[in-house]
C-alpha cells in the first residue's frame, strides 16, 4: 500500500463504500482486492487519521511481544490484530512472526544501516614460524604496495583536475 497516495487511499475506501467491486478497485488502483478489503476495514476501525502518518509508527520490543502473543498464545489472527494495532499493512506482522520465530522466540532489534567495514590487521602471532611470518609480512607488504599505488593516481587525477580548472580561468 506504500504506492498510494493519501487521496488514493480515501478514494479507494469512499469508492468501495459506494458499491464499487473489489475488482474493478484493483484493476483502478493496481493493488491486490486483500489489500483493498484491510484498507477498508482498518478505515473503519481507527478511521481516516490513521493514515496521516508523517512516518513510519516504531513500535518497542516490548510492544511487539505483546502483539505476537495475541496472534501465537491468544489465538487471535493475523488479520484481526493488525487491524486492531493500526499496522499499515498485516504483512508487518507476518514478518515480525518470522524473525520472532526464527530467532528462536526472542525479540531482536533489527539493526539499520550498512554494516561497518572492520579493516584487518595483521597481527603476528606468539608461535609463529619463520615461514608463517614471512608469508604474512609478504601479504601486509603487497598491500601497502597497493594502498601506496593508488594514493600516487589519486593524487595524480586530484592535480590534472587543478590543472584543467586553471587553464580554464
């Protein structure tokens, strides 16, 4: 539903109050008719403010227990607490019972963001052969050959830039 527009959502949920079919509502909007019959009943239980959202609602670990717990030890659907939570969509839930189930019924916080890339080093051991410690200073010398090679191109490409620019001028 992240496709849709607010006016696209209040139009789909007036239209499909005013006898328009499931189908033709989805061929209209390009969306799933499921999709179109939680829209409706999510306007209908929380009403049209429940769509103004800015951003996306962060719930706490807490908060997402309590909610898997309707659905796996309460008995209750899917479908019916998503709509009784205001999730803009119930394939959130589905996915938060996945990871809940897969993490072997924990609650992990999902960490956000490109990892952060830790930069080896070579660090000799205490019972390190001759042969081992020259294999590893062979590899820590080529790399630093590397890292040397290309300091020297981009410095290189830094000044014809400077040139061009001056030559311009």
């Amino acid at each position: 539903m992240s496709k849709l527009s607010y006016e696209d959502k209040i139009n789909i949920y007036n239209e499909r109050k005013n006898g328009e079919t499931r189908i033709n509502l989805s061929k209209k909007y390009l969306i799933g008719k499921d999709k179109i019959d939680y829209l409706t009943r999510l306007i209908d239980k929380h009403g049209y403010d429940i769509l103004r959202t800015t951003k996306n609602r962060k719930f706490n670990n807490y908060e997402k227990e309590q909610i898997i717990n309707r659905v796996l030890l309460g008995g209750e659907t899917v479908l019916s607490v998503s709509i009784d939570e205001g999730l803009l969509s119930n394939g959130i839930l589905f996915n938060w019972i996945r990871e809940y189930k897969k993490m072997g019924y924990n609650i992990v916080e999902r960490k956000r963001g490109r990892p952060t890339m830790n930069k080896k080093e070579s660090k000799p051991k205490k019972n390190e052969t001759l042969e081992e410690e020259n294999e590893r200073l062979k590899k820590e010398n080529l790399y630093l050959k590397a890292e040397l090679e290309y300091s020297k191109k981009l410095r290189a490409v830094v000044q014809a830039r400077k040139n061009q620019q001056q030559k311009k001028k």
